[in-house]
C-alpha cells in the first residue's frame, strides 16, 4: 500500500514589541544577565495584574492579514493551565476559542506551480521562562517569560517534508517583512512543533492518530525530526501494526525522537477565559487601519517584477528573499529608469557582483557602501561604451569598497575605453611591427592567429581598447589596407 504523509505545523513566533505582552518589562532580552527582564507580573507573583501590548495584538492582526485571514469581531484571552517550571503562574495567558484570528492561506511552490496551505488561526500568547540542566542542577531564567509569542497554526495541508519546509520558509520571509518578527531561530525567534501521521495516497480522509513533535528549534530540526517520524510511522504500518497517538520531544544530538507522553486533549489544560483582562473588541477601523499598513508582500513583489523587468523565477526569489534587498534593488531600478537603464542589467549586476562581494566580505545589505543609483551610473557606462564590461567589474569592485561613483573611479584611474581610431590604430601598428610571426602565419592562411593578435592589443591598453574597433582595425591592416 501506497502512504502519504499528512504534516500541519504549529509555528511559534517571539514578537518584536519593545515590551513583554502583559507587563513593562523589556522583551528585547537576547544577552542580558539571567533574571534581570522581570517585575512581579512576569515573575508571576500572586496579586499582579496583566495589561494588554497593544503593539502585540496589532501585530498579530497585522500578520493575518497577511496570510488572508478573517479577523473576527471579538477575541479574548484563556488560561491554558498546565505545571511546569517554567511556567511562572501555573497557567499560561494564551487564547482558546476566541482568537484574534482565522481562516487564511499562505502560498508555496510546488514545483512552479503555487499550493495554498490553510492557516487555521493566528493567536497570541506569552513565553515561558527558559530551563537550563547542567549536571545534577536545574537553572531558571525568567527574562523570557512574558515575551509576546504568535502562534500560527496550519492546516494539514502539507503532504511532503519539503512543503513543510517551504512554508516555514515562506512564514519567516513575511514575518521580516512585517517586520514583526526576526525569525532568528539560533535566538530562539522562530520554533515549530509538527503533526503528522498516514495514510492511503488518494485517500481524502484524514487519520484518526496522528504524532506531535515539540521542541523543534530550526528548520533543520523540523525536517529531520519529521522525515524520521514519517519513516518510522511507514515502517509500522507496513508491518501490519498502529500508530499511537502521541507527544514526543526530538533529541538534536542522536537524531532521534523520543516519546514525552501521550498526547494531551484540550480539557486536560482546564482552558477557561482570564479574568484579569477585558474581552477584546476589534473595531473594524482599526483592521481597516492595519490593513492599510501592510507593505507589498513577496508574492505581490514577484509577480511585479516578473510582469515589469522580465526577471527569471529565480532571480526574482534572491532578490525578493529580504525585503531590505528588494527595497534596493527598487531605487536602483527607479534611479536607471531616467537614463534608460533596462532593469535586467541592474538584477544582473545586483545577483552577480554585488551578492558575490557581500558574500566574500560577510556584509549584509544595508552595510552595503554603493547607493542603489549608483548601479545605474555604472551600467550607464558599459551602454555608452566608455568601459567595457570587463572594466566595470574592476570600477564595481571599487565602488563597493569605497563607495565611490563609477564616472569618479573611471576618471580618476584613467579607465575609459580607448575608442580613439588614431589612437588605437598606432597601438595595433605596434602590436603588428612586434609579433612579425604570426603576422606572417596569418598571410599563409591561419587566420585564426588573428585572434591572438587582438588579444595583444586588449593586452597592450590593460583591457582598455574598445574591443569592436581593436578587432575592426587588426582585420584591416592584415588584409593590407
Ligand atoms: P492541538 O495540538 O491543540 O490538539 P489541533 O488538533 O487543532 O490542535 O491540531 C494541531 C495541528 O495538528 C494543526 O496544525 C493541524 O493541522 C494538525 N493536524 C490535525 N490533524 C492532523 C492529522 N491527522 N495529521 C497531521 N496533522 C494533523
Ligand atoms: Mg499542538
Ligand atoms: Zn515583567
């Protein structure tokens, strides 16, 4: 029997509000000492009272609307109540059957052809403190506890570990460009949990039992965790035996999952609505506010720059992969625009030399010295022959490690293409009187020496001679005239 797997993917989300989600504290706490982001709400002291971030929710409705969801009228807040040391209060604040949203859909390549997976909800929660084993000791640090935490929960709509990859991939890309989340999972930012289980390939009923995976940290460990689950699942299906329902936790170091428990219901977190916090109701204005914020997402971006320079499917995902990227390369292609720069020709520069240099110098773009217009003026160049393409990755190179304008490097190095008849007729005369041999071969029939002979006037003016006239008046004065 065929199988199919069956992946919904629980992605966690740190937010970046300056504050926690319900009290005052910093939530930028990435290398602070231990235990100094707390107050008593965090620090869940009995008699402190939460407040709502404001900032947090809109974000969190800033990123449904982003994947297509409905923003329902009224959300609250719920205890999840579970005990656990990290967990300051004995209960979680996150959101049950009221969340903020529901019901959208992001969109995957599926080999070129694009695939929506569902969202199930967007919600918000808060982080939990972090534990750290050492030895025999248990070490508690409570600076993440309260941090805003989204919660994007898919439908089981993937059907292979590289759809789950690409949409975590796709949920990073949007997030950044939100700017609602770093999606920095080595900090911790981003952490997924997988679902998966089995079935008949065909079938459109979904399996009763299906396995949870938390604790994955990266991509990496969500792909590993779920091909190894998907092939332990086959190999006890087809052995005639059933799937347990269960949690299991994935161990990084053996490459293993391991079983946590059997997989908890609803009602064993005793879910009911926080009391300390209002109901909230969400104005439509806001929505249509928040609405108005969004910034053009990397599917609208890809298919404008596919539709208005004629980009490749590939050239436009590097340039649209950051949004900071995309950004440059639009003010390059606005500054070109004035002088008849083809937007190509700037993707080309911006995907060749200018990612090769930043990879070589491990810069990111905004460390990047050349100005987007910069790019224009350079290419402006090459189109009126006064440098040749060869030349212009010298001059490029340059730019880049001075920032420099190209016309200043060009004239300043005296680079400019020698497209003077006189002047590169008495080179090539020179160039003739010194290599009489194959002067000689070529008048006895081997005429591709004449290629050589070129060669040495490009040699002769260090790639300076305009390579059109230098092979025009080689021919000629070899043929005698
Ligand atoms: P909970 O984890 O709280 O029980 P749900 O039952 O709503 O929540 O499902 C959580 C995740 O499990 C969702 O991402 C959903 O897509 C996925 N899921 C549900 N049923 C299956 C299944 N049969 N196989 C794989 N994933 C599933
Ligand atoms: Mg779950
Ligand atoms: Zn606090």
């Amino acid at each position: 029997m065929e199988l199919e797997p069956v992946i919904g993917l629980e992605v966690h989300a740190q937010l970046l509000t300056a504050s926690k989600m319900f009290c005052g504290c910093s939530a930028d706490y990435s290398g602070a000492p231990a235990n100094t982001h707390v107050c008593p709400v965090c620090l869940g002291m009995p008699g402190s009272l939460p407040v709502i971030n404001q900032t947090a929710v809109e974000y969190t409705i800033l990123t449904a609307l982003a994947f297509h969801c409905e923003i329902p009228e009224f959300a609250k807040f719920d205890r999840k109540n579970y005990h656990y040391p990290d967990l300051m209060k004995g209960y979680q604040i996150s959101q049950y059957d009221l969340p903020l949203s529901r019901a959208g859909y992001v969109l995957i390549d599926d080999a070129g052809a694009p695939k929506r997976i569902g969202v199930r909800r967007v919600h918000l929660e808060e982080d939990t403190a972090k534990l750290f084993h050492v030895d025999d000791t248990s070490w508690i640090d409570v600076n993440r506890s309260g941090v805003p935490l989204m919660e994007i929960v898919s439908e089981p709509d993937m059907r292979s570990v590289e759809e789950a990859r690409l949409y975590s991939m796709k949920l990073r890309q949007i997030l950044r460009y939100l700017g609602v989340c770093s999606g920095d999972m080595e900090k911790g930012a981003m952490r997924f949990e997988a679902n998966i289980s089995l079935r008949p390939k065909g079938s459109d009923k979904l399996s009763a039992t299906r396995v949870e995976i938390k604790n994955l940290n990266s991509l990496r460990a969500m792909v590993h965790a779920t091909e190894y689950e998907i092939a332990r699942q086959t190999k006890i299906l087809q052995s005639g035996g059933t799937v347990e329902q269960e949690t299991m936790g994935w161990d990084e170091v053996r490459n293993t999952t391991y079983t946590q428990r059997s997989k908890e219901e609803a009602h064993d977190y005793r879910y009911f609505p926080e009391p300390d916090l209002p109901r909230l109701q969400v104005e439509r204005k806001w929505v249509d506010d928040l609405r108005a914020r969004l910034p053009e997402l990397p599917d609208e971006k890809s298919a404008r720059l596919m539709n208005e320079s004629g980009l490749s499917a590939y050239d436009t995902g590097v340039i649209t992969a950051e949004r900071e990227i995309a950004a440059y390369y639009d003010r390059a292609v606005q500054a070109g625009q004035a002088r008849s720069v083809d937007a190509k020709a700037i993707a080309n520069w911006v995907t060749g030399e200018l990612f090769r240099l930043m990879k070589e110098t491990n810069a990111e773009i905004d460390a990047v010295k050349i100005a987007p217009a910069q790019i224009p003026d350079l290419i402006a160049l090459v189109n009126a022959g006064t440098i040749s393409n060869t030349i212009a990755k010298t001059v490029f190179e340059e730019m880049y490690q001075t920032g420099a304008d190209a016309p200043a490097i060009v004239a300043a190095k005296g680079l400019a293409q020698i497209s003077d008849r006189g002047a590169l007729e008495s080179i090539v005369e020179k160039v003739l009187a010194e290599n009489p041999k194959q002067v000689a071969e070529y008048r006895s029939g081997k005429e591709p020496i004449a290629k050589f002979l070129v060669g040495q006037v490009m040699k002769a003016t260090k790639g300076q001679a305009n390579p059109a006239l230098a092979n025009e008046l080689v021919m000629r004065k070899l043929k005698g005239d």
